[in-house]
C-alpha cells in the first residue's frame, strides 16, 4: 500500500544496543540491512518563506544528519542528502550537502541576513520529539524560529496532505513501493498530482520545467531511464530542494531463537515472513 513510512520499527529507539552486543549483526537473531528509503523534511514551497529556494537550500545545510540519525538509536541508517536511496537504479553519490554535520556558514550566506518563522508539524512519538527539537536548534543557528506542532501519525498525514493546511515543514519518511527512481522523484514531486486532500507530495512542489523532466524520465527504458532520473535527483537536490532528505534508514528487526531461514526482502520491506521456518 503506497504511503508515507512512518520513522519507526520493530523495537523501541534505545533497545537496539544490548541485541547487538549480544547477538552480532546478521547473524542469525539481530538483523540490520539498509533500506530503500528516505527520511526528510518536506519543505511547504506554496507559502512563506520557503517559497524561496535559497532559504530552502539553506536549511539542506543547517541540519545536522548525523545527530537526526542517531536519534533512531544504534544502527537507524546512514545520513543522505539525496532523493534516491543508494539502492535504488539511476543513484549517483554528488555530495551536494553535508552529510558528517551542519554548515552554517554556508546557510547563512544563502540566507542573506533574513530571518523568519515557520511552522513544523511532526509526530508525537519519541522520536518525532527529538527530532523537532534537534531541527528547531539547528534552524535557530541561522535565525529561523521554528514553531512545532506535533499530532498523531494519522492526523499528522491527513492535514500536510491537505492543500492549504498552514504549515511550513514536517518531518516524515518514505519507502519504496518498487525499486524504481520513479516512485520517489514523480510520486513525491509532480506538481500535477496536487488535490485538495490525501496529497503525496507535501512539498506543494509545482515547477513546469520540472514536471516535463520527470515525464521524459519515465518514458525511457534501461541505462537512459536511470541517467536521466540520477540527473533530475542532482538537479532538483542541488537546485530546489523542496525535500530536504535527512538520512537513508536501516530496517533493524529481532527474531525469537525458535525461528530460522530469515532471509531480507526489500519488497518486504525486511525478513520475508514467507521464508521464515522452524527452527530445528
């Protein structure tokens, strides 16, 4: 079923560690692999300052990735900056952003001396709280006051998918329904699919030249079809950034020692249930 991911999985944040010490990793009770995913802020580029891609692009520079990951606990991904998750066809690593901590010198020169506030929905879970109040500090180094409002997860998917909600960023994630660029450049970012409700692409992100890209994109096949979708994430990553992608995560998942045959499946989105057995 295609939706946002909510940002969790099958243990709490901070049991992560003791599993790991005690069982390793992969092999045979603990399991960790990366995920084709991506968490991000979506920026609201309908309203407010973030209609300005340079106070967008400055925000891409203030967060700080690898304190946003760690807040998942020990093994929750690996920082990103980028639309298309390392595993999906057409990814090319740019280093568009910093990925190993903040650049605020660099914000604040695309800035320009203005200030704002915004406002950002998030959940109310754990660690929705701890990421708006690491992303409201690290907003606050470049003078942009962030007024947070936190709801339930499917409140909080119900109004940022209605057009015209008043926010101005919200924390969410986002996992493929099939390993193709298509399901995450022209499904979270064609301004075309923009309705009055259940909107996909929060970012309000509506740019012509951009939607005739990501047609030409999608009509190519094989190597040409990955070129051109490796070049629109570049681009509108580099240029636009109206989802500012925080990190890539992990799906981290414990099993009972009674179960064998565990066997990782992306279009599981972790262990394929079907092949689990017995163990003898």
């Amino acid at each position: 079923m295609r939706g946002p991911a909510e940002p969790a999985d099958s243990l709490p944040v901070a049991a992560h560690t003791q599993p790991t010490k005690e069982y390793g990793i992969n092999k045979g009770r603990y399991f960790v692999h990366p995920s084709n995913s991506i968490s991000y802020l979506a920026l609201n580029t309908s309203r407010g300052i973030f209609k300005d891609p340079k106070i967008r692009r400055a925000v891409a520079y203030a967060v700080d990735r690898p304190a946003l990951t760690r807040l998942g606990g020990l093994n929750a991904g690996t920082p990103n900056e980028q639309l298309l998750p390392p595993g999906i066809p057409g990814y090319r690593n740019a280093d568009l952003y910093p990925v190993d901590g903040p650049n605020i010198a660099k914000a604040k020169a695309l800035l320009g001396g203005k200030t704002g506030k915004v406002v950002m929905y998030t959940s109310n879970d754990e660690q929705g709280r701890n990421t708006r109040q690491l992303v409201q500090a690290n907003l606050k180094a470049i003078s942009l006051d962030v007024e947070v409002k936190p709801f339930t997860f499917a409140v909080l998917i119900d109004k940022t998918g209605t057009r015209g909600d008043p926010f101005d960023m919200y924390w969410i994630g986002w996992f493929a329904d099939y390993p193709d660029p298509y399901d995450f450049i022209n499904i979270l970012l064609d301004g075309r699919t923009i309705g009055p409700k259940n909107n996909i692409n929060t970012a309000y992100f509506n740019v012509s030249a951009y939607n005739r890209k990501m047609d030409a994109a999608a009509r190519l096949t094989g190597d040409a079809r990955y070129r051109a979708y490796g070049s629109l994430d570049i681009d509108i990553t580099r240029n636009e950034s109206p989802l500012v992608v925080l990190f890539n995560s992990n799906v981290r998942e414990f099993i009972s020692d009674k179960v064998g045959c565990p066997t990782y499946s992306n279009a599981w989105r972790g262990l394929n249930i079907v092949m689990l057995c017995p163990k003898r």
